[in-house]
C-alpha cells in the first residue's frame, strides 16, 4: 500500500512523515547518529586514556616554567577518541559520501592510489635542508611535474612553489610587475582590469601589489564585454585577469580578441586557472596569448581540498614573463636534478621567493600520480566528462528551474538564478537548506554576484550517472515541492540534521568568539 502526498510523490506507510522534526528524541540522538557533548563538555578532567610511570624528578630544575595549571585537556580512553571523531565524521558531509556540488570549487574524488604514493619513503619522510643529493628522486619527480604542466598549457616556464590559487595570482602579478620594471614603465602602469563575474581573490590580489583594480562589464550573455575592455585599456594598464572558463561556467569566445587588445596595449593577460579542469587536454592557455595562469592541483589534478592544509597552485609563464619566474626551480643537469635558488648567479632576474622552501611535496607526488595514471587521453576525457556531466544537469533541470544563461552549452558548471522562485516565498538560501534534509550539501549560492540569487552547481568529472539521477531526482522534488507551496519545508530547513539553521544576523552581530567552560567546571577557559 502507499499513498502520495501534495506534489504527487509516492511514500509509504513506514516512511517518517515530513513534519517528524516535531517529535524530537528524548536523547537529542537520531537513529544510528549518536548525541554528545563537545569533547571539552566531558567529565574526563582527572583521568587519561594511558598509564604512566611517575617522572624520576620533581622538575624543580625547570624553575618558574613548571606547570601550576591544569593542562586544560579532557582524558579519553581509546574507545572514548575513537567515537568521538567517527561521530564527529557523521555529522560532516564529505566527497566519500556523495556528491559535492559547489561550483566553482571542483570537489572530485580524490584517488587512493594518489595518497599511496605520496606516503611512499623517500617522498613522504624527506627534509627540505637535507643536500640535494640524497633527494634526486624527489627533484626529478618535480621536474616531471613541470614537464606535464607545461606540455599541457603550451607554456615554456612554470613556478611550482606557489602554495594555492591567490598565492599563485601573487606570483604572476609580481612577475608581471618585475617585466615592467625591467622596462621602466612600472610607475605609469598602476592599473589591472578585472570582469565584473571574477573570482574575488584576483581584485585582491592585484590591490595587495599595489596596484589600483577597474571593473570590466559583462555582457549579457555572461563574458567580457570586449567593447569595454578596449575603452579601458592603455598606457596605465598593466594586466588584465580574465577567469577562462569564467565563473558563470562559459568560455570566453573571445579570448584571442581580448589577448591581441591586452598585448597591443603593452600590458599582460593573466588567466586564472581555477577552472582548467574544464578544458585540460583540449585547449593550451598558451596558444591563447595567456602570459601567466595559475593551475589549482586541487581542483584539475585531484589533490586534496580546503581544510587549511597543505595545497598547491603552480604558475606556467609565457617566454616573456619566464625570468622573472620565482626561484626555486628544478634544472637537469645531464648528471643529475639541482635547485635553482641564488639570487645572486642563475636566479638573478627573480622577483625573489614566495616561501621558504621548494613548495608542498605531497601535493607534487598526488598531482602527477593523477596525470600519469590517466595519460594525455585520459586527461582530455576529464574535460569532455566534466562538461558532459554538467550540461546534463543542466538540461534535467532547466524545465523547473531557470538557467542564468539558457542559451548554448556551459562548460564544467550549470548556472542558475533565483527567476523560477519569484512569488514562492522561498529564496535561494532556504532552497539551499531544504538540499542538506535530502541528504545533499548545498551548490554554491549567491555567487557570481552579477547573477541574482545564483545556484552554481559543479558535478565534476568523477561523479557517474547514477549519482548524477539521484541528485537531480532529489533537486527536481525540491523544486516541485517550492511550486507547490510547501513554504514551511524551507523556511525552516534543516530539520533532519545534527544541527537547525543558524540564526545568522544574530551570528554576524554577537559572535561568540571564545569557547567558555560548562558551568561548575575547573578547567579555565582559554
């Protein structure tokens, strides 16, 4: 037996109902998703999870540094921290559980057999001081590296110590500036063009250089407006950053055009790369006029995401910016790898170093195990699934919901703006919260800025068809459910996850910047 409910869906008789949020759990847990205080709300401030032995001294030699305190940190057994991170990991979604469609940002699986490697010895457990010689296959490793990103952008330099896609922008504007200086003509070009849809980092960055940032139009049709571009460039522009595919998922048709005004007025052609997952093995940045592009391993080559660690954004360089490259780099001998790094002799023309060191070794072994598992056949297929996979999003969805750009094909995103949810009551962001019940994370919201509440959605090339349909089947209820008026479905989304909706003015306005101790507890807060 079953039933349908307003908007003609099938439930059955032992499915919760949707207003089960009503009738919490005496515990707080739900299901098999486990309850708990934070780890600093325990009651485990006088044990620990080992046995010790006594220490021998008293450390009275320790003086005034010995610890009148506390340590401040709740003892767990082995059982304790185990399910604490494992519950922890459940109330977090993670690309190892579904799809992750932010836009803009290509969260793709990440491939076990890249974190193989770079846990191999010789990879993992060498030291960046240690001499050259005892690390040739760690420098030639790098130097294969190299060889790809070049090949593959059709660019004769790369810098590969920038650590992530802004600290990669740093790189190319400070080879930019270092090419002007060494004309002479840095004084009178104090100025970078930007489009209007361009990631926020590259006006940033050009501000923190020092250099002065005009917005570039969009057309209607969501590219640069050429015509725009023309009227602002001259002798006081130094570079323009164009995104290529851009931020709302379009190639730049124009792209010759815009490099042949760029380099007519003297100035450079920064691309940022963050969307070269779209277009790698098809099309060479190089063969477009691009001077300086940055590459996000993260994004086109699958090595690990956010979470603050470790990452790396390698800068490729047209012939005309190369000397300025950063220093280190790997040079091959004919008798073995050395690094490139005295300013004084071989690096003299380098702006300088970006950091300390030769760049995250890690994410060289991740990226380059990704390119060579799948050769230069395999790496044109990631283009060609990428915008695959998003067009048939795309086309799933735009009978319910309106595309920002209907006309033509997108690249590796689908756009869409908030047109279809006008008269419902329902915005972006409650649409957005409705997606974490269904068991989704959110797409990107609200951004790029110049589409109105804007839903970018990015499946990426890793996610199969079958994931594709059960994201779509899960988007194309919601947006019948928001036609139908199920306004409280959305409104007050979340109901199923560990934690409801933030109540974000009051977030914004009385942060709690300080975690204080439970009440009745000895531990000072920090």
């Amino acid at each position: 037996m079953s039933t349908t409910n307003t908007v003609g869906r099938p439930t059955t008789p032992n499915a919760l109902p949707d207003n089960d949020y009503k009738h919490p759990t005496l515990t707080g847990a739900r299901g098999l998703l486990q309850d708990e205080a934070l780890i600093f709300e325990g009651d485990g401030w006088n044990k620990t999870g080992v046995d010790l032995p006594k220490p021998a001294t008293d450390g009275s030699d320790l003086g005034d540094l010995v610890r009148k305190d506390p340590i401040g940190l709740p003892g767990l057994s082995e059982p304790e921290a185990m399910r604490h991170y494992v519950r922890l990991s459940q109330k977090n979604h993670a690309i190892d559980l579904a799809i992750y469609p932010l836009g803009s940002c290509t969260m793709k699986h990440n491939p076990r057999l890249n974190e193989k490697m770079a846990r191999l010895p010789g990879f993992s457990d060498i030291h960046p001081l240690q001499p050259q010689s005892t690390v040739q296959g760690a420098l030639e490793l790098m130097d294969n590296l190299a060889h790809w990103l070049t090949t593959l952008t059709g660019m004769p330099a790369v810098a590969l110590s920038p650590k992530a896609g802004a600290h990669g922008e740093l790189c190319g504007l400070m080879a930019i500036r270092a090419a002007h200086e060494a004309k002479g003509e840095h004084e009178q070009r104090r100025k970078v063009l930007v489009p209007t849809s361009a990631h926020g980092t590259n006006p940033a960055t050009a501000a923190f250089v020092g250099y002065s940032v005009v917005e570039v139009a969009q057309t209607d049709d969501g590219r640069v407006d050429v015509a725009d571009l023309a009227a602002k460039l001259g002798p006081d522009v130094a570079a323009i950053m164009v995104t290529n595919p851009n931020t709302c998922g379009l190639f730049e048709r124009d792209i010759l055009e815009i490099s042949r005004l760029t380099h007519e007025a003297g100035a450079y052609f920064y691309c940022d790369g963050a969307n070269f997952n779209a277009i790698v093995g098809r099309v060479r940045p190089g063969d477009l006029g691009v001077d300086a592009m940055h590459i996000n391993l993260h994004k086109t080559f699958s090595t690990p995401h956010g979470g603050g660690g470790p990452g790396a954004g390698p800068v490729v360089l047209s012939e005309a910016l190369a000397p300025f490259a950063p220093a280190p780099w790997v040079v091959n001998t004919g008798d073995g790898y050395k690094l490139v790094e005295r300013e004084e002799d071989e690096a003299k023309d380098a702006f300088g170093r970006l950091c300390a060191f030769q760049g995250q070794m890690g994410m060289y072994v991740r990226a380059l195990s990704y390119m060579m598992s799948h050769g230069s056949d395999g790496l044109r297929q990631v283009a060609e699934d990428a915008v695959l996979n998003a067009n048939y999003i795309k086309a799933r969805l735009e009978d319910l919901m309106s595309p920002a750009f209907p006309e033509g094909p997108c690249m590796h995103e689908a756009l869409f703006d908030d047109e279809w949810l006008k008269g419902t009551d329902i915005t972006t962001l409650d649409f957005a919260k409705a997606m974490i019940d269904e068991g989704f994370h959110p797409m990107t919201m609200y951004f790029p800025l110049v589409v109105h509440g804007a839903m970018l959605i990015e499946p990426t090339e890793t996610e199969s068809k079958a994931e594709l349909d059960r994201f779509i089947h899960a988007m194309r209820l919601l947006a019948e459910a928001a036609k139908a008026g199920e306004v409280e479905r959305f409104k007050g989304a979340p109901f199923h996850a560990p934690l409801r909706r933030l109540d974000e003015t009051r977030a914004a306005r009385s942060p709690r910047l300080r975690w204080s101790a439970p009440q009745g507890s000895n531990i000072a807060a920090e």
